[in-house]
C-alpha cells in the first residue's frame, strides 16, 4: 500500500509524478506534457507549492521581464528506505524522494533466512534513520521471483524453497508500507526515473554478474511479465549457440578466467582485468568473447524490444572497461536497418544504487504507481 501522506487526487498526483520524474519544468512544459491548459496547471500546482510538495526554483540563464519560475519536487519532503537482500547479507540506504542517497547501512550473513531478514531490518531502519523523521516506506529487492501477488519465489541465491510473503513480514516488523520486487526490476525502476533511462519511454536494462537478468520499461511503463517472471533471459543463445547464463553468469566468469590466468580470483578482482588484459593475449581474447556475448545479449533484447537506450551493469560489468565499442558495434548489428541503434551506456555499480533500486519501489508506491499504489 501507498503512504497517503499527501492525500492527492489523480489529476494532482500525475502533476507531482511528472515533475518528480522531469523536473525543473515550466508549467507551459508542465501543461504540454500533461495536456492540461495554463489555468489548470495554476490551480493544480498552487496548493502543492503551498503544502511544500513542489517547490519554485531560480530559472537558468538571463531573461528580461518577470520570469516564469519552473517547479521541482520538494525532495526532502519524504525520505525512503531500500533494502537490497543477496547471499552475502542485506544493504540498505536512506533516500530522498528524488532517489538522493542520503546514508547507507550493511548486515552481513551468509543466505539469511526469511525470519533473519525481518529480525535485521529494524536496526538497519533505525540506523539509517537517526536523527532523522521516521521513514516514509520502505522498498525492498532480491534475485527472485516476485509475482502481483507479493509472494518471492525462486530465491534459490538464496536457498529459499517455498514462497514467502515476504512483504507482509517487513511491514509488519517495520510499520512501514512495503513493496517488493526482483532486484533487476528495482534497479530499472530507479534508472528510469533517475539515471540512464530518465527521459526515455522505451529502456532496457542488461545485468551480468550472479546472474543474467533483462529488466524493460515500454511505453513507460515497467513489464513484469506472467508471475513477474519477464526478464529471464539466461536461455538466450549467444556466440556460438551456448546459453547467455553458461557465458556471463559470474561464477563461471571466474571459473575460466581463473584457468586463463592459472591462479585462482574472485569477483573483487574483476575491475583489475582490462588492463591486465593489454599484455596477456589469452585473457584479450577471453574479455572479447565477454563483450561479444553481452552484446548480443542486449541486441537480441533491442532487436525484439526497440528501446531508446540499454544501460549494461551488474558484477560483471567492469570487465567490458575498454571494450564498450565491441557491445555497441553487436547491438547496432542486431538492430532493424530502419532504426536507430539505441544509445548504450555500460555502468560499474555498487550495492549503493542496487539498494537505491529498492527504495525506488518505495518512492514509485508512494507516488500511487504500480501494483502496491
């Protein structure tokens, strides 16, 4: 469920949401965008600039006359809790409601049970929050399957068997509203309205680390598939007819670049690699063969999905270092002639803007979008 701490009507609540997502914006932008007339712009915005959802800022450059002051979210209004939950423990950080990471906080533990998760949270919330307002939400996210009904199943990163209402344990635990979902789908959702895919209507997100994962936003909106099960792309062939999940997938990355290298190494050892890779021929060819499979990858999902930008990370993203021309020359190839290729962007993140992936639930819930709106 939704924080109604604002209490908004639909046509109020589609204001703050574009301004949330594209602001600084004019009201003249405001009202296009929104097919809205300047009158109804003016008596929608006034009571939220009143209440310090949406705040005036200073417009840029000279202008002569009495300028039109463009309107932003009140970001410090709301704050956000993102709980990234993995096999190594839980990280969670603090979040404005523009997705500014504000503090972060980390509980270590091998495969942490469904009860250790929820018996962690408070002390992370509580760390997080001191000194601060008490949270607003609270998001959460893990390599899982997440349907509309809130029920994870297929943690097996995790070694959860059965499914779990996971959700309904945190809110509990915490009293705050939560909403769940898979880690790739977080991690888009904060993209889309924050990062790379800020912007776009059409975005696709190829992780390669623990696992293969596609996350893919059309027409603007998330898809999440049957059972939100959209985005398992580790079936898809590439190279040479072999599995993407039997190339790309990070222990297996260690496994044959530990043999290539004949010493054993871990995924903390991938971002030296590149440049390794300039005097060790076996190890070029190998990091090739990398950016050659991730390319593919994310052509065959641009080929079939036709979006404005692919935005690649995940743990195995710091090997394509010095090699992002060999993904972008495999998608362009295995896009329609008629299009475009899209712009791709190949991002090192950390558990910082995973976590944040989670919050991002959080914000989008509050901001009545998506299925716990």
């Amino acid at each position: 469920m939704a924080s109604q701490r604002w209490a908004l009507d639909p046509t109020s609540q589609r204001v703050a949401l574009t301004v949330l997502r594209r602001g600084p914006i004019s009201r003249t932008d405001l009202g296009r965008d929104l097919g809205l007339s300047s009158a109804s712009v003016t008596r929608l915005t006034r009571p939220m600039v009143q209440a310090r959802l949406l705040v005036e800022c200073q417009p840029k450059g000279r202008r002569t006359g009495r300028p039109a002051l463009p309107l932003d979210i009140a970001a410090e209004s709301a704050t956000f809790v993102g709980l990234k939950i993995s096999h190594e423990g839980l990280h969670a950080v603090l979040t404005d409601l523009r997705g500014t990471i504000l503090t972060s906080a980390s509980c270590r533990g091998d495969r942490l049970s469904p009860a250790d998760v929820t018996a962690a949270v408070c002390t992370l919330v509580d760390e997080l929050a001191e000194g601060r307002p008490r949270p607003d939400a609270l998001g959460a996210s893990l390599g899982a399957t997440v349907g509309p009904d809130g029920l994870v199943r297929g943690a097996r990163f995790l070694g959860w068997d059965a499914p779990v209402d996971l959700a309904a344990l945190l809110e509990a635990e915490t009293g705050l509203p939560t909403t769940i979902d898979n880690d790739v789908n977080a991690f888009t959702v904060a993209e889309h309205w924050f990062g790379a895919g800020r912007d776009t209507d059409d975005f696709v997100v190829v992780t390669i680390g623990a696992g293969v994962g596609v996350g893919l936003v059309a027409r603007d909106e998330l898809v999440t598939g049957r059972q939100g099960a959209a985005g398992m792309v580790g079936p898809v062939l590439v190279l040479d007819g072999r599995k993407a999940e039997d190339v790309l997938t990070g222990v297996i990355l260690i496994e044959r670049i530990s043999a290539a290298l004949g010493r054993p190494l871990t995924m903390e050892d991938l971002p030296s690699l590149p440049d390794l890779a300039e005097d060790d021929p076996t190890l070029a060819a190998l990091l090739d063969e990398v950016a050659d499979a991730v390319g593919q990858l994310a052509g065959t999902v641009a080929a079939i999905t036709a979006p404005e930008v692919v935005l690649v990370a995940g743990e195995g993203a710091p090997l394509l270092g010095g090699r992002e021309g060999r993904v972008r020359t495999e998608v362009a190839r295995m896009c329609p002639d008629h299009l475009p290729a899209p712009e791709v962007v190949v991002d090192v993140v950390g558990d910082d803007e995973w976590a944040r992936g989670a919050a991002a639930l959080a914000i989008r819930a509050h901001m009545g979008v998506g299925p716990d709106a």
